[in-house]
C-alpha cells in the first residue's frame, strides 16, 4: 500500500510540473511491485500476489514508457 500511495503522489505531482526523473522513479517502483510478493514472502496469497504482479506491470510500462519517448525527444 505504501508504494501504491508514493506512486499516486507521483502522478499528482506530474499532474503540475514534468519532471523525467518522475518517470524513471515511477518505472522502478513498477519493478518493484512485480518482485515484491517473493522479496517480501507473500507468494502464497494468490490475489495478493496477481494484484502486485499486474499493477507492478502497469506502472512500469507506463512509466517506462513515457520516460524513454521523452528521453528520445517526443512529447509524453
């Protein structure tokens, strides 16, 4: 729950001012939703478990995404 609420502050922070570090940040807090049910021992727990892995997915794609078409000089 606490990486849910450091990516919503994230995106409501975008919501004023672009940063691409924002970005970047967003795409590794993504990474680290998908490892964290083995990192953290709750594997077990399939809802647990589907609901990092998936959100985890989403966030870094969508934050990884926007980060490299500004690096490459496109508009997010």
């Amino acid at each position: 729950m606490i990486i849910g609420a450091v990516v919503a502050v994230l995106a409501a922070f975008e919501l004023f001012a672009f940063r691409e570090w924002e970005e970047w940040i967003g795409a590794a807090l993504g990474a680290w939703l998908v490892i964290s049910p083995w990192v953290l021992g709750f594997q077990v727990s399939f809802p647990a478990t589907a609901n990092a892995v998936v959100s985890g997915l989403i966030v870094a794609a969508l934050s990884g995404w926007t980060a490299i078409e500004v690096y490459r000089g496109g508009h997010a």
